[in-house]
C-alpha cells in the first residue's frame, strides 16, 4: 500500500520530469573526483536516475577531488554541480572566518544541495610492517594524496587532530592513490592514506597477488589519538564483504561525510533546471538506491540542520522539503490504511471480564 501511495505521489512529479524529455537539455558538469574512486560513480548515477529524466545532459567529470571541486564550482563555466567532503567544506569556511579574503570569495556563494553518505579514511601500509593501528602512523612517511584532493585535507586534518602537530614536511609524499599503494609495495612509503566509500574499485581491480601485499591500520577505540580524531571525524567499520579478496575480518576505522553542493544561483533558467533536478532527484531516489553504486543504500533523503556558516540552495530545498512532507503524508496514509485493514480478531472471555471489546 505504501508503495502505491508513493508511486502515485512520485508518479505526478514524474509526469512533470518526463514532460522534458523533448526539450532542448541543458549542458551542465559535476566535477567528482579520481577514475578509479566513488565520487566519479556517484556522478554517474546522478547524470543517469537524475539528471536525464530532468531534461539536463551532465557531463560527469574527473579530479583530484573536493579541494579542486570547491575550486571549479566556485569559477569555472558549466560546473553546476560537485560533490565536497565535509571536512574540506568546513575548513574554507574556518579559513574564511580569519579573514582569508580568497577562501572567504570561494566558499560563501557555494550552497549545499544534500548529505550523501560516508566515505571511509584506509590507512594501508604494508603487510609486513609493524604497525598495527592509526596511532602507529607517528612520524612516518605518510602520502596523504594530491594536492587539492579531498584526501589531502582529511590526512593532513587528522594528523593534526591525532598527534596535536602537522605531519613534518620531510614525511609527507602528495601521490595519487594508485602512485601511493604502488610506493607502498616498493617500500618508497611508510603509510598511504586514501579517503573513498566502500566498497571501491581501486581495491577491488587491484592483482590480488599485489592486493595481498598490503593491510589496513585499525581505528583503536580507547586509544586517546583516536579521541581526539572523533572531534571532526566519525567512527566506522570498513566490512570484509566489501573487500573479500583483501579482507580477512571488519576493520574498525573513521569515515566523513560526503555533501552534494551546487552556488547561489538567481538566473531564472538555472533555478528552473536545479529546481527539476531536485524533482527528479525525489522522484527516482529509490532508482539509485536500487540501481547506483551500493553507497546510495547509506544516503537518506533528508535536509538535517547544518552547522554555522552552511547553508542550502533555498529554491531547491523548496522543492526537496515539499517531496519530503509528500512522502511522508503518503507513509501516514499508509499506516493508516493498514490499520483500519487489520483483521479483527474476537475477543478472549478475560478480555470481555475486564471490558476490553468494543
């Protein structure tokens, strides 16, 4: 029943979205993140459930990552759309605020669409090292990704959150993922962090034989490095079903969150295709979730209160709190119709003592 009440719900705001199809699509890019990572897959669902049925052809496209996102959707002609770190996100908004006058021009016209989901920080090194968990990682030679990635912000933030210190500069290699487990095997490198959702394919279409040769450090619990990293950052479980050609168990480790995020924009054509976007995004939600990448399952459709200095797109948080009130008046519905279907049942002789039936 509750199917049928969202489909008929869903099935109006559908007929709008597929109303598009003939018309001339708007010519729009995401900017993502590495091949080989979640955040290009990601962009491609959005550009297939989403952004097609909403009459918008979006280019998917590769980068570094969010430091670079947050860059290119900020000037670069046709970026619409790009998908940010949390903690990248907050630290322009930190730079801003001590009177960065650069950081302050990048990050206050930016907005946030929604909250994605988490992605996972692996700290891999080798499978013979010593080391054995995140507080291990100590004045070693760390490759913390490229510059502008959103890998390099979360490596370098939670070192400094961990040890109460930047990394020394001797210690810090800026390699590409791939680069970085190539270091690691070779013995160039100590430590590679990679920040990426699970499961990923840079892991998964690695040679097993090279594959074996490397491990991931656990998150210790107590540990009071570990504390200090949950100021910012997030315990999680990176799952050996994600990995079970690599993983012998579950790997206790930290995870943050991943932001879909678009600008302020106030041309009237822009609003209309975000405010589509938006339709089409309530309206084939549960496509991705069935169909995209297995992160989907992990995203919510819902606008929590966010933190000091974000804020959403306003037009389209229109649209999206008014797919969330249908929604959930359709599940009231819902319930209540199954309710007023239950099967009565008679009534037991105590029950009948005591004045229960009615």
């Amino acid at each position: 029943m509750l199917k049928r009440l969202l489909a008929g719900w869903l099935g109006l705001t559908a007929l709008v979205v597929c109303s598009l199809a003939g018309a001339e699509p708007a010519h729009y890019k995401i900017v993502t993140g590495p091949e080989r990572g979640t955040y290009i897959q990601i962009g491609n669902d959005l550009s297939k459930w989403v952004a097609q049925p909403a009459g918008i052809d979006l280019e998917v496209v590769a980068s570094k990552g969010s430091a670079e996102n947050v860059q290119r959707m900020r000037f670069e002609p046709g970026v619409k759309l790009a998908l940010v770190q949390s903690d990248v996100y907050q630290a322009f908004i930190d730079m801003a605020n001590t009177g960065n006058p650069d950081a302050g021009t990048t990050i206050r016209p930016l907005r946030l669409i929604m909250p994605l989901y988490d992605e996972e920080i692996n700290v891999v090194v080798r499978a013979d090292s010593p080391l054995k968990t995140l507080a291990d990682m100590k004045d070693r030679n760390i490759s913390v990704g490229l510059l502008g990635s959103g890998t390099a912000q979360s490596a370098t933030t939670l070192y400094r959150l961990m040890f109460g210190q930047p990394i020394p500069e001797q210690n810090v290699q800026h390699l590409s993922n791939e680069d970085a487990l190539a270091a690691l095997i070779v013995k160039k490198i100590d430590v590679a962090i990679i920040v990426v959702g699970q499961p990923a394919n840079l892991f998964n279409g690695m040679k097993p034989e090279l594959l074996q040769q490397l491990r991931l450090l656990r998150a210790d619990p107590n540990a009071p490095e570990t504390l200090r990293a949950k100021q910012t950052y997030f315990p999680t479980t990176i799952r050996q079903t994600s990995y079970p050609n690599w993983l012998k168990e579950d790997v206790p480790a930290l995870t943050v969150k991943a932001f879909l995020v678009t600008y302020d924009y106030g041309l009237r054509d822009t609003v209309s295709n975000l405010n589509h976007f938006a339709d089409s995004l309530c309206a084939n939600f549960d496509n991705l979730q069935e169909h995209g990448h297995p992160k989907w399952k992990q995203v919510k459709l819902e606008l929590p209160t966010l933190v000091h200095g974000w804020k959403y797109y306003p037009p389209v948080e229109k649209h999206l709190r008014a797919c969330l009130a249908n929604r959930s008046a359709a599940m009231s519905a819902a319930a209540a119709t199954q309710a007023a279907q239950k099967p009565h049942t008679p009534c037991s002789e105590q029950e009948r003592l005591l004045l229960l039936c009615k």
